[in-house]
C-alpha cells in the first residue's frame, strides 16, 4: 500500500490459506499461513522461497512468525516453533517441542 493514499500497489498470492503474520525486513518481505506454509521475497525479485513442513495436508498451520537477526521464527498449531535461515528457508535450523497445545506468540530476544 502506498500509505500517503492507502493505494494498493502490488497483490502477492503466495498462500492458500489466511495470512496469519507479515513482516518486511530490509525490504524482504516475509509471511506465514494458516496452510502451514512460511513465505520470503527479497526486494525487486519478483519471485519467492515457500516451505512447508510436509505436504500441505501434512502440515500445522503456522500461527505466529517472527524475523529476528538472521532467522526466522514461527509457531505452530501442534506446538512446535521452528527456525530458519531467513536468507534460504531451505530446512529449518531448529525444531522446538515446546507446548502439546497451539503456539500462538514467538517472542525472540536478540
């Protein structure tokens, strides 16, 4: 959105469920989704990284994500909170069995 005239200047369909948290980090734009999926687009790309943690049927909603330093933070329906190298996505760095119910709030301290 351009935020002098609250214009919408680009739609990103990268999702196939609810946006459940965005955030843009030195112009990378990254996203998460109750389909279980993490999202990362770096500025004037026009292409992105999308990981799951299985199929898509397979896979807890993410409901919280949170971009610290160089990693990415995000909690899940099952109670897991994962981590990754916000530059690559590839696989994540760190698995968490942190709660038997949903993560609703990753709070990470620098």
């Amino acid at each position: 959105f351009d935020i002098r005239t609250l214009k919408c200047l680009k739609k990103y369909k990268v999702h196939s469920g609810p946006v459940t948290a965005l955030q843009v980090v030195e112009g990378t734009v990254f996203s998460s989704s109750w389909d279980g999926s993490v999202f990362s687009m770096p500025p004037d790309s026009g292409e992105g990284k999308r990981r799951t943690m299985g199929t898509e049927a397979e896979s807890p909603s993410v409901l919280e994500m949170q971009v610290v330093g160089t990693s990415v933070y995000a909690g899940y329906r099952d109670g897991r909170a994962r981590a990754w190298g916000a530059s690559s996505l590839d696989k994540p760095t760190a698995t968490f069995i942190a709660h038997d119910a949903s993560m609703t709030q990753v709070l990470v301290d620098e």
